[in-house]
C-alpha cells in the first residue's frame, strides 16, 4: 500500500466523521456556531461561571468583541447571566442546559461515529482500529 492509498481511505473515514457532526449540529440546531464560538462555549463549561473580563482575557480578545459574542450567545438562549450580589458592576455567565450540549457536542459526535463504526466493522476489525489509534496516543508528537 502506498501513501496516497492510505490518504484515499483515511479521507473515507473522516468525511463518515465529519457527517456524523453535521447530523448531531442539525439535531440541535448548532449549524451556524462556528468553531471559534465552540471554543468560547467549552471554556465557559469548563469554568461553569466566568466573567466577561476573564473570557476576553482569556481569548485575548477586547471585552466588547467578547460582550457581542455572549449577548448572541445569550438572545438564542445559550448561555446565562447573573448579577453578581456583591458588585453590580459584574455579571457571571454560565450555560444554559442547550449551552452544556453545544460545549460537548464533540462527545456526541465522537459516539455517532463509533455508532457507525460497529454498524460497519466486524469485532477484529474494530480491535484493530483501536489499536492503532491507541498508537496515536499523547505522547505521540
């Protein structure tokens, strides 16, 4: 086998991936959020409240480019936010219950696709799969 084969059959594979998280973004309504927005999501999940300071610092972005991102985010009722009781000045933002999907729709997509897998592949043939992503792990540089 040589390497454009390989390219032929590994492009297969990642266009069955790649419609997986198209069917999974149709199921939730998630087709126009794009992976920059999907980023912000996952870190507001990842810190469940945050502030509009710390996103924009985060993502090194200014603070109205970030507040313009969470008021769309907040309109399609994505994400929420609450007052801080101390200091009005602030507001935390956290996920709403479609937000914490859209944050790990990657989850989702990746078991659409191991769904499609075991339809597809036989036992031996799904070990060896493992196997060599398993190759693929960490410390892999």
């Amino acid at each position: 086998m040589d390497k454009e084969e390989l390219r032929i059959s590994f492009n297969k594979f990642l266009k069955m991936y790649f419609d997986s998280c198209k069917e999974v973004y149709d199921e939730i309504n998630a087709s126009r959020i794009t992976g920059r927005q999907f980023r912000y999501l996952r870190e507001i999940h990842k810190r469940e409240e945050a502030t509009l300071t710390e996103l924009a610092e985060h993502f090194q972005i200014s603070k109205p480019s970030m507040n313009e991102v969470l008021n769309k985010f907040e309109n399609t009722k994505i994400i929420k936010k609450r007052r801080s009781e101390t200091d009005k000045r602030y507001s935390y933002i956290s996920l709403t219950d479609i937000g914490v999907i859209l944050a790990t729709s990657n989850e989702l997509e990746s078991k659409r696709a191991v769904t499609k897998m075991f339809e597809t592949l036989n036992e031996k043939e799904i070990l060896n799969i493992k196997n060599s992503f398993d190759k693929f792990g960490d410390d892999h540089k």
